[in-house]
C-alpha cells in the first residue's frame, strides 16, 4: 500500500489501518469465506422441496460450488435466489 492510499484511506474512515488491523481483517474473510462454504456444503443434504422452499435448486448448488475454497459462494447463491425471484414478479 503506498502513502497515498494510507493517506486516503486516513481520510475515509479518520484512523490508519495498522498492519496488526490488515491481518485481522483477512483472518476475519477468511472464516467467513469457510463458514459460507461449510453451510453450502450442508445445503446438499436438503432436498428438492425444501430446496425449492427457500428458492434454491441443485444446480444452484453445483454453479456455486464451482470456485475455490476460498471464494465466497454465498453471492452465487444470493443472486440465483434473487434472479428466480425476479422472474416470478413478472409473472
């Protein structure tokens, strides 16, 4: 990071950002990213109708799981929700 954004950043939210702070906010992703990843995986075991419950299907859950262990699959999973969604309102 250079000054500039250390300055910007200072700016923005009216403190620096230590390097301590930098590695907590990463450790926080990263937990966060697998917490996403464990509920995807416990998602398999629902069926179809329950599935279909909360707007989700099983290729929804195939598309999502598609990226890495540390992607976050949970937006994947939001805009399928949101998209199926969005065509029933125009019906």
């Amino acid at each position: 990071m250079t000054s500039l954004h250390k300055s910007l950043e200072t700016l923005a939210t009216g403190k620096r950002k230590t390097n301590w702070g930098a590695f907590w906010s990463v450790i926080v992703s990263l937990r966060r990213r697998y917490n996403n990843r464990r509920d995807l995986h416990r998602l398999h075991e629902f069926n179809d109708h329950q599935l279909a419950d909360i707007g989700l299907t099983r290729d929804d859950l195939r598309y999502a799981m598609r990226g890495g262990p540390f992607d976050d699959h949970s937006l994947d999973l939001n805009r399928a929700v949101l998209r199926r969604r969005s065509r029933l309102d125009m019906l």
